[in-house]
C-alpha cells in the first residue's frame, strides 16, 4: 500500500501557467468541487508525471483518465485509452463519443474497427501490446490502463506487463485500479521497467458503506465475531433466530458441535422485503450461476408485485419498444427474451454474459433510469460497468471455479459491493450478505474485515509473446533482460532476497551448532564461494551443450520439424564460442578476487560444510527455490522456443512464415491456429465450410454441446475428415507441449460449428438457429461469432496466407457480420 506521498499543490510553481489554465478550464466542466486525491492526480498529469491510483468502485477514477484525455486533445496529441473486456471498450467508446464527438474518438477490439487514427482510441489491451511489439502507435503520449488490477487476472493479466515492458518511455501512463493492498509495489516495478510513476491511494469511499449480514430468516447481523458466534449458537441450539433481530444484540458463545451442513441460500423474496423495508431499492443481487439469476427472476414475477407504478411501466414500454425497432432482429419470443422483457415491465432486471448485448444494454439504461429496482446479476456486472445502486446483496459467498467451488476473495467482494451507494444521492450504501448456512458467518465477517489482496503476477511466455520477442529482439541477451523485466520476476527477485535472508540467518544458527566456523570471514561467504563456482561449471556445461546442439543443428540442416531438437539451447547459435568463453573467464576473474580462494583455512572448512547432513539440505533446498525463481520465466521462454524448433517454425533464431503468422496473431493458442494455417485443411473450402471449421478454434464455451455438431456433420463427408484432422493436429500440440512441459490451453471443439456454417450459409431465422444447432444462450453466440469474426479477419489481414484463403476468409467474415451479430458489435 503507497504512504507517505504528500499532495502537491496545483498553484505551486511546479506547474506552468499553461498547466494551471488547463486545469482551471477542466474543473469548470463539472458542478461539483473534485476531491483532494484527483486534484492531487491531475496535478501530477498536467505536469508531466504517471500515475497510478488505487481507490475504490465510484470514487471518481474515471474523472482521472478524463483530464488525461482533455490534456491530449488540449495540446493535440493521441491516446489510448485500454479496457479489460469488450463491453467496457463499447461503453467507453459510447460515452466519449457523446462527450467529444463521433471524429474525435475511434475503438478497436479485434472485430470491430472504427476511426483507428482517431486522437482517442478505446482499445481492449491485447491490441495495445501487439501494436507496441510491431511499434505501429505513432504520435501517441498517453496510455490509460483502465481497472488495472486485471493485471492479476490468471488467463489476461500477462498483457498488461507486456504493455508496460514495450511501452515507449516517453509515453506517460495513467493506471486506474481497484484498492489493491501492493500498490506502492507495483508503482516500484513500473518505474524501474518504464519511467518514474506516482502512486496514489485513496482508500476512502465518497458514500459510506455498510455491511450487514442477513440469515436465511431475513434477519440482519452486524458482521462481527459475536454475530458469528450467536448465529452458530442458535443453529446448534435449535433456537429461533428471531432472538437477534435486534442489530446490536448478542449472546454468550456458545459451543460449536460437529453435524453435516446443510446450505440453502436465502430465499430472494426474503431479502426483497427486507430490502423495501429499509427502503434500500434500487439494489444488484449477485448470484454466482446464470441459471441462478434465471431461476430468481421467475420466482419474483411469480410471488411479487409489481416494483413500478402504471405511469412508470408506461416509460418501460417506451424503452423497450424503442429498443425492439432500433434492434429488429432481436426475438421477443424466446423463452429467456421473454423472461427478460416480462421482468423489465416490473421492475425488475436480469444480466450475465448469456444476455443478448442490447437486451442488457435496455436493462443498464432503465436502471440509471430507477425504472429497474433489483437487477439480477452475476460477477460480471461489478467490472467497470456503469451502474450505481443504493443497495448490494450477494447471493453466496462461494463461486464456481475450474477447480471446483472456492470462497471469494476480499477484492472480488470490494468490487462487487462497491456498486452500492449512488454519489450525491445516496447518505450511505448497503451490502447485504446473503447466508447460505449458520458457518458461512464466520467466513463473511472474515471476508468483511479482511485486507485486499496483493495483486500476484501472471506474467507467462505463450507462443506469440515468444515469436514477438525474437521478430523483435533476436539476440538471446536482450530477449532475456526484456522478460526480466516482466512484473512476475520484480516479485521474485524480492522473494530471492527473502530467502536469502532467512538462509544466511540458518547458515549461522547451523554453524553455530555443529562447530563450522572460518576464521576470516563468515560461513556465508565461503558458501557463496561455493555457489559461485558451481555457477562456473554450470556454465561450462551450457557451453557444451550449445557446442553439441550448434553441430547437430548444422547437419540436419536446422529443420526439426515433426521430430524434438535435442535441447533449446539451438535457439543460441549466434553466440560464439569466444563469447561464451569470454563470459566463462569474467567468471572465473571473480571467482579468483574472493578472499576465499587463497585462504588455506578453505579446504578443510568446505570438508565440514560438505559433512553436515543438515547444511547441506538446507542449502541445497534454498538453492533450488533461488534457482527456480531467479530463471522461471526464461526457462518458461525456453520450452516456448523449443516447441517452434520441433515444428519447424524457428531456425537459426529466424522465424519462417509459420513464426511470424503467430507473432501477429491474438489467440489463447497461436501455435495451433498456425498449424491449422499451414496444413492444408483450409484450402478450397467455401466460406461457410471455413467459417464453421475456425469457429472450432474459437475460445472454449462454458459447455460443450456436440448433438448438433455430430447431427450436421453426419452429411457432410468432407467437413468432417477435416473437424477429425483438425481434432489430430489439436491433440499432437497438446502431446508435444506436455513432453516439454508447457501448460499453455489448448482448445479444439464443435460447439459452435453447425450453427457457424448456418449463419455463414444466410440462414435469417435467428431464433432457429439458435434453438437447432446451437442450444444455448444467444449471447454466448454472438460473443462467439464475434471473436470468430476477429480471429477470420487477423487471418485474413496476414501476408503469410495465400491471397485465395484470404480472399475466402473476407467472404467468410462478411456473410457471419451481419443481422444481430452486427448490431451487437458496439452495444
């Protein structure tokens, strides 16, 4: 967490005049006087300096990323503006838009390609990092890394360090994060990777919020130990839990007993009465499953009344009919359509990823609107999208992972809650947490008390990282100081320091016990001796085996394709051997000026070191843990480049057409979309047949659904030789990565392909589609055709492909671009 940073002042002479004018002007758009932590950032801004600031949901940070964007315009310069997910990309580029003009403000997301040499662009962060890799941002002085905090986001988070790693230094950033509790430590990486960068924490909410945890009776409890003791007494008891109605009232403790836990989340109807009590609507009520949210919204409309009154479901209707005509091709018959637009005439929302993009849209407007009162939601709601509420419930606090059920995190709690507490309307905001059981207490007043966690890198080398790295750098040396500068190894580093810490202090106590002692320097020293000539030898082995992989690789003339290289230490034949020996003697030279060389004391000292069994383990454990994380990352680089060399696609450090298709591309696996590429199964396919074969490719769907897939495949003989070499080529990738050890995702599947050649077919009845070949929610369509029409289109776009491919590809995009994929692709 940042302390100890004084605000500046925004009159002081460290501002020009030009400065303090710009930001006058800027304070005179907004009725209302800015708080002390965005003066405080915007100062720093106008005067030329990054900045990165921790404060929670609604607190103002956007107003932040405004000036930056005022500054730029003001002085006529570009930015770019990076959101973690397409729909905050959307609805940023929306609002700009409106507030700078439709010729000031461009978006690119992969799919969608608007006004790209606008001065403001709203891009997600996978387009910044390749566009900094192939240097094409000209003329741009500020980056804005919107809900920076994605940054430990375990499949994303390594792009936003690639962003800040190849970010031109004279580019000034401003980072915009949710209350981590490592802010100070990730100011201190950016301004050793990047430039010198400001960290500003603002932990305080403009609204105050309270917490309140609510039993499966509607009661309400204050979260703190003594709740959780009196609500576990109770349950073991058998007594009523109307004996704490009263917030503020407790009980002894009482003893906990052994018995099988029985979880019923709270009725909602429960806690919409006691929401409308306290007159705590409009509220967001999170449930962690979509059938969930599906499920309580039936169950409302079928026990309430009605949340509106007549003249305000009229406003509704309005709403919706509008919608209805500007998105013609939405199908108001639909069983979830129908859900939706019933509960919007009540009063009542639904929202999750399964939810047709305009559909969801209809519903955020109608909330800001108060014409929405209780929105069902899941997670997804809480990242960046607008929308305030006076109150929270959360549904549960367990979620649904890819290793099974796990508790939330104090940071997921904090964004979500955040939503509660509209600024300027509300005295104070309201989270309710919903309790599935009478132990779920103690794990919420934990997760109410408890600190937001340190933000935990995910830096990882995946294919098209690795073949940007070598398009772009080539030598070994300075692809591997660019890694090391990677957050992920800033963090190791610190952690090396700790244990070397916590080994020196073992070093003492153990040679202290057993006798071992030097008489001219400490035990420390002459183990570091001896570390550093067993780095010595290790170097000479590494020289070996370059020398040894250097021939091989001369005989077989570089290619390996089909068949392992004998070591990843190929990829260095242009390091020569007077090189290496030249880095072998510098070693030695240091080596030869430690006191510990000549000392006759050494021989004798090292015996007794070697001879203690304790010693020995422990330095030998403290050694791995340093080796490991002092080289993780460049080994991780290292199988990457391994893998390349075995299919053929790196030789000599050079990459072939196949290497510098996957640098350009933007995929979960670029490896196995340029096997695809180059195999053949592409060629003289119609753009339906290619369209519904990548759509095989596309990011795995939360289920695999192939009854239709198997149903459409039956009659279509050479579709399906090509799904089965497809299936072939998807499982030889995941075999050879697992033979060296890479755990990078490798997705093959035919969820979407029948209703993929459907569409691309000119199949206009949606709602069939959906239900015959597809079965699941229309938004996940969309979402998936969308991120088929980005991976078509980088395809297309590269000059590695036949100019026929990708001429049947432009055909492809074209034909899946259309009707209500087209009109999701900015809502």
């Amino acid at each position: 967490m940042a302390k100890g940073h004084s605000p500046i002042e925004i009159g002081s002479s460290s501002l020009s005049q030009d400065a303090r004018v710009l930001i006058d002007s800027f304070r005179d758009r907004y009725p209302f006087p800015l708080d002390p932590f965005q003066e405080e950032a915007i100062g720093l801004i106008a005067g030329g300096t990054s900045v990165i600031v921790s404060a929670p949901t609604g607190a103002g940070k956007t107003l932040i990323a405004e000036f930056a964007i005022y500054r730029a315009l003001a002085h006529q310069h570009r930015i770019a503006y990076t959101t973690p997910i397409k729909a905050l990309s959307n609805q940023k580029y929306a609002d700009f838009t409106r507030q700078w003009g439709e010729e000031t403000v461009g978006i690119l997301t992969g799919d969608v390609k608007v006004n790209p040499r606008a001065p403001l662009v709203i891009m997600t962060t996978e387009i910044l990092r390749n566009k900094f890799y192939g240097g094409e941002f000209e003329g741009l002085y500020y980056v804005v890394l919107d809900e920076c905090h994605y940054m430990g986001n375990v499949g994303r988070g390594t792009v936003w360090e690639e962003i800040i790693i190849n970010c031109p230094p004279e580019v000034q950033l401003v980072a915009l994060s949710a209350t981590v509790s490592n802010i100070g430590e990730i100011a201190e990486w950016i301004g050793q990777t990047h430039r010198p960068i400001r960290p500003i924490h603002h932990p305080v909410r403009p609204v105050p919020l309270q917490y309140l945890l609510c039993d499966k009776e509607g009661q309400l409890w204050p979260p703190e130990p003594a709740s959780a003791r009196r609500i576990l007494q109770a349950s073991f008891s058998g007594r009523s839990m109307s004996e704490g109605r009263d917030i503020g009232r407790w009980g002894r403790r009482g003893e906990r007993r052994h018995h099988i836990v029985r979880r019923r989340g709270l009725d909602e109807s429960i806690a919409i009465s006691v929401l409308r009590a306290h007159h705590w609507l409009p509220v967001i009520y999170f449930i962690f499953s979509r059938s969930g949210c599906e499920r309580a919204l039936a169950r409302l409309l079928d026990r309430s009344e009605p949340l509106l009154d007549p003249a305000r479901g009229e406003e509704v209707e309005e709403a919706i009919q509008r919608t209805l005509l500007d998105y013609p091709s939405i199908s108001p018959e639909s069983d979830l359509n129908q859900l939706i637009l019933r509960g919007l005439r009540r009063g009542a929302g639904l929202h999750h990823a399964g939810v047709l993009p305009a559909l969801k849209r209809l519903t955020e407007v109608l909330f800001e609107r108060g014409l929405v009162r209780i929105v069902f939601a899941t997670e997804t709601m809480s990242l960046g999208i607008h929308m305030p509420a006076k109150s929270v419930v959360i549904g549960g606090l367990r979620k649904r992972s890819d290793l099974g059920f796990r508790g939330l995190t104090v940071g997921e709690l904090t964004q979500m809650a955040g939503r509660a507490g509209r600024r300027g309307i509300d005295p104070e905001g309201t989270c309710l947490l919903a309790l599935d059981s009478a132990e779920a207490a103690e794990d919420a007043v934990r997760l109410v008390q408890g600190e937001p966690e340190p933000i935990e890198s995910r830096f990882r080398i995946g294919y098209g990282s690795a073949a940007l790295l070598i398009a772009l750098y080539r030598e070994p040396e300075a692809i591997r100081k660019t890694i090391e500068k990677s957050f992920g190894q800033f963090q190791n580093r610190r952690k090396i320091e700790t244990i070397r810490v916590e080994q020196t202090e073992l070093i003492r106590r153990l040679a202290d016990a057993e006798g071992i002692a030097s008489p001219c320097c400490p035990v420390s020293t002459l183990i570091e001796y001896r570390e550093r000539r067993a780095a010595i030898e290790q170097e000479r082995e590494r020289l070996r085996n370059l020398r040894i992989a250097t021939a091989r690789a001369g005989r077989t003339g570089g290619r390996g394709r089909g068949r392992p290289v004998p070591s990843s230490l190929s990829f260095f034949v242009g390091e020569s051997a007077e090189e290496g020996r030249a880095k072998l003697d510098a070693m030695a030279l240091a080596l030869s000026q430690m006191p510990c060389h000549r000392c006759p004391e050494r021989g004798f000292r090292e015996r007794q070191i070697k001879q203690s069994r304790r010693l020995g383990q422990v330095l030998e454990r403290h050694h791995q843990m340093q080796q490991q994380l002092q080289d993780s990352y460049w080994e991780q680089f290292l199988r990457v480049v391994t893998i390349l060399q075995h299919f053929g696609y790196l030789e000599d450090g050079r990459l072939g057409a196949e290497g510098r298709l996957i640098a350009s591309l933007r995929h979960d696996n670029e490896l196995l979309v340029a096997r695809v590429a180059f195999s053949g199964l592409m060629d003289g396919l119609l753009p339906e047949e290619l369209a519904a074969l990548l759509s095989c490719l596309v990011e795995e769907p939360r289920g695999t659904e192939q009854a239709a897939a198997k149903l459409f495949l039956r009659d279509q003989a050479h579709l399906r030789r090509r799904v089965k070499t497809l299936d072939e080529l998807s499982q030889e990738v995941d075999r050879v990565q697992r033979s060296y050890h890479v755990g990078l995702p490798v997705s093959m599947h035919t969820t979407y392909l029948a209703a993929a050649h459907r569409w691309a077919s000119g199949e206009d009845d949606w709602l069939a589609l959906v239900e015959q070949s597809f079965g699941g929610h229309e938004g996940d369509l969309i979402r998936a055709f969308r991120r088929l029409i980005d991976l078509c289109r980088q395809l297309e776009e590269s000059p590695e492909l036949p100019v026929e491919l990708t001429r049947t590809l432009s055909r492809a995009t074209a034909m899946l671009d259309r009707g209500i994929v087209l009109e999701s692709a900015l809502i």
